[in-house]
C-alpha cells in the first residue's frame, strides 16, 4: 500500500522507559504534559507535497538506508495506525476513525542538536519500515483485535539474532484506543510550534487538509541489546506483531502475523 497522500505522524513517549533509554528525555524538559504517563506530543515524519525533507517519501518495505554520516540510527519498533480524518466546517479535526494496523520502524538517528523532533526522524527514501501485511481493525477500543496482540523486534548481526525491544502487548500503551484518540485529535488541532515540538494544524493545512493520517503510536522499551548498540551496515531488523492466543515471537509467518524485515544498508 503507497501512502504518499497520506500524512504520517509519530507519538513522542507512549511507552514507559523509552524516551529515557534514547537520551530523548532532556528535549522535552520544558513540555507540560496533562498527566505523567502522557505522551509528550506528536511528529510529522512525511508531509506529502511539502519542499521541505519532509516531503521526501520515507517509509520502505525491506530496506533500511542509513545516512552517509555517522548517524547512531536505532530501531523504534512501533504500530502503526491508519486512520480516516474527519473535519468540521472550520476544518478542525473532529473525529479519527482507525481502519487497520501494521508494524512500523520508526527508526530514529541521536542527532545532536536537533531542534526538532522530525529532524531525527527522515532523511531520505527508505528511513522508515513498514509490515508485510495489515491488519482490519473491529473496533478500537478494549474487546476489538487489537487487545490480543504484542509487539517485539529483534537485530540479526553476523547470523545471531538479539532482541532489540522488550515484547510488550498492546495493551502496555500509556495511551491507546479511546484515551489516545481523544489526546490525538487535540495534539492535531491544538499542539503548538514549541521547543521540539510542531504545530500540526498548520501542517493539516499546508497538505491541504488530507483525508486520512498514518499513525505510528509510540516506541517500546529497548531490550539490552537494543539500549547499547546502534545500526550497522548488513544488519536485518524485524518488527513483529502477533495474536498471543494462537502464535508466538518467531520470525516464522503465519496468517495473523504481522513481519517487517529490512535488510540495512548505508
């Protein structure tokens, strides 16, 4: 599926531990949040038609490009949600209707400097992964599919395979379904130009209002592995979600399984 009309927007600190363990804290130290688990705002990562970076479309299928500098890229491994948008009049947005999901690599540089979240998030064709399939979503709230599912990722480097986030149910969201909906909608009308921070109305805008938006919804806790070592040539990322009932974390497909594999490359 090609998402180049589509807004893509991430969800800064919607795990615990994640934003300590990538040094991201410090550049939120100055944003208010509502409650202390909140997440502390959103991103664009592809704004289609944009002349800026951002309107480079970056999310591939199973390769991972790194940046020709020395960039410490690491895994995000994530879900993504695609949601309808729907406006008011005043073209604000009133409601997200969630669709499907899939895996996603929201994979990241520790760039000094950056003023910017989104300036760590794309640099070019292939700076994002996303999974082989998509999954219908019933209904998003507690009882749909979605309860039943967990997230895990893993590096394979020189032939071993290590865990590079924590295996997390869905469910471990700080924000998600009903909660995270209400808080998106929010964000996407009422998130400032502030600190790392954008604001996503004007980019609504600037895009010419776009029917529908990728969500990637928060990164995991790295695992140890995933803490200490950043991306190298050769290595191969996978991003899996899968239905706990009836499958388990391997890298073997099955029908409700969900698998990104990207093979990186500099």
């Amino acid at each position: 599926m090609q998402l180049q009309n589509t807004i893509c927007l991430g969800v800064a600190g919607n795990f615990a531990h994640h934003l300590e363990q990538a040094g991201e804290l410090k550049d939120f130290e100055n944003v208010v949040t509502a409650e202390p688990d909140a997440p502390k705002g959103i991103f664009p990562f592809y704004l289609p038609g944009s002349d800026s970076f951002l309107g480079v479309y970056s999310i591939g299928t199973d390769r991972l490009t790194l940046p020709d500098y020395e960039a410490n890229a690491q895994v995000e491994p994530e879900i993504a949600v695609l949601f309808d948008i729907v406006y008011d009049d005043e073209k604000k947005v009133i409601d997200l209707i969630a669709q499907k999901f899939t895996t996603f690599n929201d994979c990241t540089i520790r760039k000094e400097g950056a003023k910017k979240i989104s300036e760590k998030k794309s640099w070019g064709p292939n700076s994002k992964g996303i999974g082989d399939k998509w999954i219908p979503i019933d209904i998003f709230e507690e009882g749909g599919v979605m309860d039943h599912y967990h997230l895990c990722s893993f590096v394979k480097r020189e032939g071993v395979l290590h865990p590079y986030g924590v295996d997390a149910p869905l469910l471990g969201y700080s924000y998600f379904y009903t909660k995270l909906k209400t808080w998106l909608i929010d964000k996407m009308n009422t998130q400032e130009d502030f600190g790392p921070l954008e604001d996503i109305a004007a980019h609504l805008q600037a895009t010419e209002y776009p029917q529908q938006a990728l969500i990637s919804i928060g990164a995991t806790a790295y695992a140890e592995f995933g803490e200490k070592n950043y991306l190298q040539d050769g290595d191969e990322v996978y991003v899996i979600a899968y239905d706990h009932r009836t499958e388990d974390s391997s890298l073997v497909p099955s029908s409700h399984k969900v698998i990104l594999h990207q093979k990186v490359n500099s």
